[in-house]
C-alpha cells in the first residue's frame, strides 16, 4: 500500500451503506407515528413546545458552517464619507 494513497474500502463521496440504512428506517418510524409526535407535542407547554421542535430540527434542517468574518489586514478600512446638505440652500 503507498503511504497517503486510499486502495480499498469505499470510494470518496460514496454514502455509508449502514448509515443510509438507518436513515430509512429512522424516516419510517416517524413517518409512522406523525400523528402520535403531533398529540404529545400538543400536549407540552409552549416553551417546551419550541425547544423539542428546535431539537428535531437539527436533524431535518443542515447546520450551517459558522463563519468567520474578519477585514483583510493589507487594506485599511476606509470610513465613507457623508455630507448633509440642506434642501433648502441648494435651490437657491
């Protein structure tokens, strides 16, 4: 085997066989059971309501990358400029 360079096993991009396996019967079982999730969600109080909705969320909805956003230290950051002119002492 050449050291750094991947000679077996899945290639690159390829989904995990078990893990999609899950998905499906995980995506069964809720499927199943919408309308029992829906009652007990009914049932909780609203703030409690929200934090299982935002629970589930997490994994119906991607997660966005946090980014990090920082001004390039080569250019200096320029402050624009703005002048207030009075409407009436320009139409004279």
């Amino acid at each position: 085997m050449a050291k750094g360079q991947k000679t077996g096993g899945r290639k690159k991009g390829v989904a995990n066989k078990t893990t999609n396996e899950i998905r499906v019967h995980f995506q069964n079982l809720v499927s199943d059971n919408l309308e029992q999730l829906n009652e007990d969600l009914k049932s909780l109080e609203p703030l409690q309501r929200i934090k299982i909705i935002i629970e589930i969320s997490k994994f119906i909805v991607p997660t966005l990358k946090a980014v990090e956003l920082s001004p390039d230290t080569t250019e200096i950051f320029k402050i624009p400029k703005i002048e207030f002119v009075n409407a009436k002492q320009s139409y004279k």
